[in-house]
C-alpha cells in the first residue's frame, strides 16, 4: 500500500488596516489559531512569510485534507483581520471573483516538507510583480523538486474556499527541495538571480514596505515541518551585503 502524497500549501493575504505594514499583535494570535487547530489534524501550519502589509500561512498537509486545512485558515482569517478587501476578494464563482488570496500549492517530496517560500508585497509594483515572481518559479523548476506559484491569467479555486481573481498581486512562490542542503543553494539563487530588478527589495520577516515607491519587497523562508526560519540574516551573512 502506497502512502498518501503530502503538500505544501501557502495561503497569502492581506488583513491589515493600512498598506504598509501588519499588526504584530494579530500575527501571533492568527499563527496561535491556525498552530492549535491544525495541529489537531496533524497538520504542521504557522505564518511562514510577514511581508510588507501582508502574511503568508503555510501548512505541510495530506492530500486528503488539503480543502479542510483550507477552509479553517480561511475562517480563523475572517476572525481576526483589521482589513478584509483580500478575503472579500474571494467568491463562489469564477465570474465574480476579485483581488483575493494568492494561493500556491506543491508537492513535498523529503519526510519533514523542506520547502522555500517566497513572498512578494507590492507598493505601487503591480504592473511587474508578477513577472518577478515567475521568475523565481523557474529558478525553482529548474533546481527543486516541485513549485508552486500563485501567479494566473485566470481566477484561481481554492480547495474549500472558493475562487480567488486573477488580479491578486502580492504573489507566493512555494519550492519543495529533496534535501535540506538545497535549501540554501536555491536560495542564494534566488537573491543573486532578483538582484537584477530594478525597484525590488529583499527584507526581513516582518518589516514593513519603507520603500521608495513603486516597488516590490519580498521575503524568503525555509519551511521545515512546520518550522520557519527567515533567510534574509543567513543570506546576508553568506553574501556579505
């Protein structure tokens, strides 16, 4: 009998009530919720990204139970948030779906889900975020195991949420690697290959959109069963920036 095939899924979204950063009180009880819940499923789920004014939720899951790890991350979302032009984004048709959730999804390959997640914020950069973020896709496709990317030319289904539009502009990059050592060989990729974009700027878990705008920000996490680390100090440290 063959196991069940196990995800990574990446919920990203803006709940906050301004454009530029989050509430770090509503993180930590939103990552508490969504720890404690999950966590009741066997799910491994915590805020992996906190990226400008928006965060990204995470979850090593069972393919089986991928629409319910959905569902009540969704619910804990509407909840808890400040601002909810993202989650009212979101519908039950394809036809009225707006600027929701940027939703991506990849298959986990190593015993503990190592995965890179990479997310974007944009101050006035919607016209070439997305271009940016398939980029990374391909440093993905090209030296992980799978990705995932929220990035479509179409409203997009979320498994036990509903449709989310096209037009979502704050895109997640999700990278499943085979080995941990991976982890850091793709993600030295991923920084020296951006670094030719201009008006990009790579920051620290948390911090806000203190850019010269327009611009993007984005982060870069590693995922580890359902533990985070943010890269920007080790990538630092590895570059000397």
């Amino acid at each position: 009998m063959t196991s069940q095939k196990k995800y990574i899924v990446s919920l990203g979204v803006d709940i906050s009530n301004n454009d530029v950063r989050t509430n770090p009180k509503i993180n930590k009880v939103v990552d508490s919720e969504v720890k404690k819940r999950l966590s009741k499923l066997g799910i491994k789920s915590c805020i992996s990204n906190i990226t400008g004014d928006d965060i990204v939720i995470t979850s090593f899951v069972p393919e089986n139970l991928i629409e319910k790890n959905n569902k009540i991350i969704f619910d804990i979302l509407k909840e808890h948030a400040e601002g909810f032009s993202d989650l009212n984004g979101i519908s039950d048709t394809e036809e009225e779906a707006g600027e929701g959730i940027s939703y991506a999804i990849a298959e986990a390959t190593s015993e503990y889900g190592d995965a890179l997640i990479v997310a974007f914020d944009t101050y006035g950069g919607e016209s070439f975020v997305d271009e940016i973020a398939l980029f990374v896709k391909e440093i993905g496709e090209k030296f992980g195991y799978d990705v995932g990317c929220s990035v479509s030319n179409t409203a997009r289904k979320i498994p036990g949420v509903g449709y989310t539009g096209a037009e979502s502009d704050d895109p997640v990059v999700i990278i499943t690697t085979k080995n941990l050592e991976d982890i850091s060989k793709i993600a030295c990729l991923i920084y020296g290959g951006l670094l030719n974009y201009d008006r990009l700027y790579f920051v620290k878990r948390g911090e806000g959109a203190d850019i010269l705008p327009p611009g993007v920000v984005y982060t870069i996490s590693a995922f580890l069963n359902g533990n985070v680390i943010d890269l920007y100090e080790g990538i630092k440290k590895r570059v000397k920036f």
